[in-house]
C-alpha cells in the first residue's frame, strides 16, 4: 500500500530514464521528495532532489540540493509515506 501513481506531499517519487535511445530506458536512475504535489499548467510537480545540480535536468554526480520542477512523466511513481502525511499541510 505505500506504492502510487499519484504525487502527495512527502512521497518518494522515482524516476525513470525516458529517453528511449538510452541504454537505461524505463529504469529508474533517481529519486526526490515531493514538496508540491499539485502539477502546474505543463504537467510538473515541485521536488527537492538531492545530489544533482541546479538548472534542468539531473546530474547525478552533482553536488548539492535543488528544488525541481520534474514532469511528470519522468516519474515512475511515488513511495507514500507510512505515517499520514496530512498533518503538514
């Protein structure tokens, strides 16, 4: 019960490789936590991701801690938390 397809404040989203010329398509390659999760008019959602860098995209040897705006489709899907995460809001 803590896997979703639907974004809520605190879950983990998972995303996957969706360049299909990679090697890696389809599989997952990071993760971030979801600090918005109402999509905006493009169909993104705010995160803050860790060990990437600033701008678009994620490096995956970056040095610090972002806040992104990730599409949706490059999320798999998102690991709810266990605890209610509705007493944040």
């Amino acid at each position: 019960g803590t896997w979703s397809q639907t974004p809520v404040l605190g879950a983990a989203a998972i995303y996957i490789t969706t360049n299909p010329m990679d090697k890696n398509y389809g599989l997952p390659h990071h993760t971030g936590i979801v600090a918005d999760p109402r999509p905006d008019e493009n169909g993104r959602i705010l995160t803050i991701e860790g060990n990437t860098s600033g701008g678009v995209g994620f490096n995956r040897n970056g040095g610090g801690t972002y806040l992104k705006h990730p599409k949706l489709s490059q999320i798999a899907g998102y690991i709810i938390p266990t605890e209610d995460p509705t007493w944040l809001y």
